[in-house]
C-alpha cells in the first residue's frame, strides 16, 4: 500500500507518526481542505507530467494551476500530464494520493514558488485519505527536490 510506502520512507526523519489518516477523501484540494478544516491554498497538490519520457512531480500550492506558457518556457516542451491508469507504475502512487515522498528513485521533484507564501502546507501521503503538516523546509528537504520553479497562475 501506498500510504505505507510513504510512512516508512519519513521514517528516516521521525515523521513517520505524524501522517493524518483521515476519515473522509481529501482526494482533491476541495477534500483535503474540508477533511482537514483549513484554506484550500495551504493544500500541497502534486502533479505529475512527462517529459522527455522521465516522470516528473510538480508540488504547487491548492490555490493555483498549471500555467501552460510558464510550464513551455521552464521545460521547452509542453506539459503532458501522466494518465491516472499509469500514475502507480510511473511513480509510486495511484491518483489521489500522489505526493513527493516514498516515489519510484528515476523521479524528479520540483517545488513551486506558489508554496513559499505559507509557513506550512499539507501534501497527500501516497492515500486518498491521507497527509502531513510540513514547513517549506522540511518539504524541501523530505521530498529530495531538483529545484523551485515557477510554472503556476492563481485559479479564479
């Protein structure tokens, strides 16, 4: 299971004990922020693309989306999202749970400068029902990050 994945992998850290398994979905930003009674954009959603055939993660803050023209100029190609169906086989996680902890090792992470704005946000961990309070630099350093980029525009 995914989720054990993930508890095991913050093990290393001591954090391991403090993933939220929570009694409703937080599948989506909407969920996560109702399930765990705070803002949407304090959400940490994880995106996950392709490009050049390497499988990439994208953490963003709840509040914002996928700028395409941004996305073109950090990456020189466009941004093709990884099919739900491939998401565990690609990087370690099924859809709904997908987050930068306990992925498959030829995975690249890149944080957001959407996030910087909070002193803590709240990725998944690797289950529909499931996540961690972080600060930035504990996610920086818990997700193994390639670098912060800026590929995001607040959703209306």
């Amino acid at each position: 299971m995914s989720i054990d994945k993930v508890r095991n992998y913050l093990k290393k850290w001591h954090k391991d004990s403090e993933i939220l398994e929570l009694p409703i979905s937080s599948a989506t930003v909407a969920d996560a922020a109702k399930a765990l009674n705070c803002k949407e954009e304090l959400i940490a959603k994880t995106m996950s693309f392709i490009i050049d055939e390497t499988p990439i993660l994208i953490v963003l803050a709840g509040d914002t989306k996928i700028d395409n023209t941004k996305f073109k100029k950090e990456f020189k190609t466009k941004a093709k999202m990884i099919p739900s169906q491939l998401l565990e086989e690609l990087i370690g996680h099924e859809a709904g749970g997908v987050c930068p902890f306990g992925i498959k090792e030829n995975v690249l992470v890149y944080l957001d400068k959407s996030l910087k704005r909070f002193p803590y946000i709240y990725p998944a961990c690797g289950s529909s029902n499931s996540a961690i309070k972080l600060t930035i630099a504990q996610l920086e350093k818990f997700s193994n990050y390639k670098r912060w980029i800026d590929v995001t525009k607040a959703i209306n």
